[in-house]
C-alpha cells in the first residue's frame, strides 16, 4: 500500500526493482492533469482518455530509461504529446465535441443567466479556433497557456530548442489572433 505524500522518485525506483503495485501512485497523481492536456490537443474526450491511457502504458514499459533527477510528468507529457500529434496527423480529425462533454461544465456556475451565456459562447469560440491551429502551435499554447510549463520545460517535452519554443509560441499567438479575427471575436 502506497500513500500520497511519497515522491516520485521514491515510487519510480521502487517499480524499477519490480514493484509493479508503485506505479498506481503515479497513475492517481498524473491522470487529470495529463487528460487536460491530451483533451486540449484532441478536443474529443474519448481519444484523450485513450491518448492518456496510451502514455502510462509506454512510460511503465520505459520506465527503466527514466533519469532520476528529472521531472516524471515532464517525461510522461513528452510521451503523451508525442502520441498526440502522432494521432492527430493519422486521424486528421475537424470534430470537435461540445463543452458539454468535458469534466468543467459552466452550467455548474452560479450566476448571471446572460453572463454564462456569454462566457460559454466565447470559449466555444476558444475551443473552434484552437482546433483549427496547426498541431506545432496548438501543442505551443496548450503547454504554456493552458497548463504554465515553462519555456524550459516545453523544450524538454518537445525535444526543441528553447527560442524554437518562443518563436512558434508567438507565431501561434499570431495565428491565433487572426483565427478569432475571423471569426469576429474581440
């Protein structure tokens, strides 16, 4: 039996000596915060669970190459995003499911009837433009807006220099504005 407050590195070494029950720790830790990244790539809730569940099973079979000292999610994000793109470049998917579908509902909200129209409306819009980013951009705002990885840590994740992570992190902020130009959103 595990508890919360062991670090990771603690339970990593432990499942490289073989101790498979270790990992459930890991899974509990890191499932939400990397289905809201996979979701934010995808926009369908059936393929982030999938993509999520994809990225523990290949970090578990890689875990011996992981390097103690570094950041576990950054390595399991690597993993993940990178079988997201590779998705996203098979599926080619335009679908993008209502927000309805996803774990924050803003009919949970308490308020202004009008106000939550409004706000829904615009993250509908949000949601509409972020699907038509190219897959480089969309990967872009989602790890540093969405999630607040730093530029060091999208480096390490994407496996590119950091000013390439600035760059294109300005190129999608300008497309971006153009896509909500476009689509009349002030």
């Amino acid at each position: 039996m595990y508890n919360s407050i062991e670090s990771d590195e603690i339970l990593i070494e432990r499942i490289k000596k073989g101790d498979v029950e270790a990992f459930n720790p890991l899974v509990e830790r890191y499932k939400l915060p990397l289905y809201k990244v996979m979701y934010r790539m995808v926009y369908n809730q059936d393929d982030a669970e999938d993509l999520v569940e994809e990225a523990f099973i290949r970090a578990y079979k890689a875990i011996k190459r992981f390097e103690q000292g570094r950041s576990f999610f950054s390595w399991l994000c690597r993993i993940a995003v990178n079988n997201a793109i590779n998705f996203m470049k098979k599926e080619r998917r335009g679908q993008v499911q209502p927000l309805e579908t996803v774990e924050y509902s803003l009919t949970a909200k308490k308020g202004n009837p009008v106000e939550m129209t409004k706000e829904k409306m615009l993250q509908e819009k949000v949601t509409r433009a972020m699907s038509r980013l190219p897959e480089e951009f969309r990967t872009i705002l989602v790890l540093r807006v969405e999630e607040e990885f730093s530029y060091e840590q999208i480096s390490t994740i994407l496996r590119i220099p950091k000013g390439t992570v600035m760059s294109r992190l300005a190129r999608a902020r300008q497309k971006l504005r153009d896509l909500f130009s476009e689509m009349g959103v002030k």
